[in-house]
C-alpha cells in the first residue's frame, strides 16, 4: 500500500473547501464505503465518534440520516440530502447537522458537497468540494475542528479498504 495522499485548501474568495484523497483500492468498493450504511457507520467520524445511521436512501432525492456518537455518550445529528447521482463516478448534495427527527439545524452552517471519484490504474482519487453560502460559514466550520475531523476521519476509510 502506498503512503495516504491527502489535501485540503480553504478559500474564502469562492466559499470553498476542497478535499482531495486517494486510495489504492477498485472503485466500486470506495463507491461502496461513500454509498451505504454497513460501509458508512465503518469509518465515517473522527475516532473515537463513531456514525450510526439511522436511515439512509441512496438515491436523487434520497438523504442519509445519522448520529455520530461519541465516547462519552455524546450524540451529535447529521443529515446528507441526495441532488445528483452519476454511479461510480460522482454525486452532490447539501449537508448540515439536524436533530434526530432530521430537521436541520439552521443555527449552523450548512454547505453544498460535489464528491467526484475517477480511477487511474490501482489508484482512486476523491475530489470533494464543498461549498459555503459564506466565508464566516468556513470560519465556524474550522472552529468546530472539521480540519482535523475529516482528516481522521478519512484515515478511517484509508483503513479499511
């Protein structure tokens, strides 16, 4: 397995995130460990949170539903609604943190993700792009340790493919 490649550049000129990674794994299971639950609730999370779905519709129109669960018995809700489906190769939505009914709380930022995945020999990149209706909206964001949530995070996923 190759070193983990990883990148993230902030700018607040376009109200962006852009998260870059690849993976030494086929495309269809990195698909897989974005698109389901029994992959999701594996890997999604800064350690040692942990995801646990409480309903996901992989699908234009669909959501993915969830807590993240934290070692002290902390629980903290997340909502992921599905826009545009290309399988295996990209999908958008609009995230934010709801409660457990899954209303989403406006109190917070929320922000349009762009996830693209594109294969080259052994190796998968993953392109995210997330997009913010205002650069103080990235500020809380990176206030709240999202930096440093993702990148564990995604160490998680690098895990287990």
């Amino acid at each position: 397995m190759k070193e983990f490649e990883y990148g993230f550049t902030v700018d607040k000129h376009n109200n962006t995130i852009t998260i870059i990674c690849e993976y030494d794994a086929p495309l269809e299971k990195v698909w897989k460990a974005w698109t389901t639950s029994e992959m999701l609730d594996k890997w999604w999370g800064p350690k040692p949170w942990r995801a646990i779905t409480k309903s996901l519709d992989f699908r234009e129109g669909g959501h993915w539903h969830y807590s993240m669960n934290g070692p002290e018995g902390e629980v903290q809700w997340g909502k992921f609604d599905y826009l545009t489906i290309e399988p295996n190769e990209s999908f958008t939505g609009k995230d934010g943190f709801s409660d457990e009914n899954g209303t989403l709380d406006t109190t917070l930022p929320q922000n349009h993700w762009e996830l693209r995945m594109s294969q080259t020999g052994n190796t998968v990149m993953v392109d995210m792009l997330l997009t913010f209706e205002k650069a103080e909206d990235i500020d809380t964001y990176i206030d709240m340790g999202f930096k440093e949530g993702i990148t564990q995070t995604l160490d998680q996923l690098e895990e287990i493919l």
